[in-house]
C-alpha cells in the first residue's frame, strides 16, 4: 500500500514501537501519546530512539503527501492501536521523541495571563 516508499520494511523500529507503546492501553499507561514518546526515550537506548524517530519522519514525511486514510491504513497495518486523525500528532510524537517539551505533565494545568 506505502506506493512511494521502500516498503514496510523500512519501518521494523517504528512498528514495534508501537506495539510495544501505543497499544489498546496505552492512555491508560501514558495518557497521551506524547507521554508515550517521552517514556520510550527515557527507557529506551539512544540508538534505539534514534531509530524509531528517523522512521517515524520517514513516515511522516510520506504521510503528508497522501490523502488520510491512506497513511492511517498503513499506520494500523504497522502495529499498535493508535488512529490519530490528522499528521498533527504524528508531529508531536516526533516532537516527544525528540525531548522537546510541549506538553502538561500530568496533573499539570497551563499557565494562564491575568485579566488586568
């Protein structure tokens, strides 16, 4: 189905991660599936990180360039339970992976100006 890549193949590193993060219970365990990205790359090794990542913009990349439903097909047939509907969390997963912090920690709330 991926027509304008490689091949499934390409994504070995990001298929398990998400079977191994992002499956049936995994807002239960993160909450989210940055906090997911943020657990792998604090338990995983940096190569193992750095692999999931460089397919997963791989991924991305391609998924910008396809209607919806196509790229979710292919991130279902990937592994995992996960359906985003747009690419946006796909970029906040890249973003987590990355150690970029763009999110609430649990329990968290957003810090809000004051109305003068």
């Amino acid at each position: 189905m991926i027509d304008n890549t490689a091949g499934m193949g390409e994504y070995d590193h990001f298929g398990k991660f998400l079977d191994d993060y992002m499956d049936e219970d995994f807002r239960a365990r993160y909450e989210t599936h940055k906090g997911a990205g943020r657990a792998f790359r604090l338990e995983a090794a940096a190569e193992d990180v750095a692999a999931v990542l460089a397919e997963l913009e791989t991924f991305l990349a391609w998924a910008e360039t396809v209607p919806t439903h196509t790229w979710q097909a292919e991130l279902t047939a990937l592994g995992g339970r996960w359906k985003p509907r747009s690419v946006g969390p796909l970029r906040g997963l890249v973003g987590a992976l990355r150690g970029e912090k763009r999110w609430l920690e649990p329990g968290e709330r957003p810090i809000r100006p004051r109305h003068r």
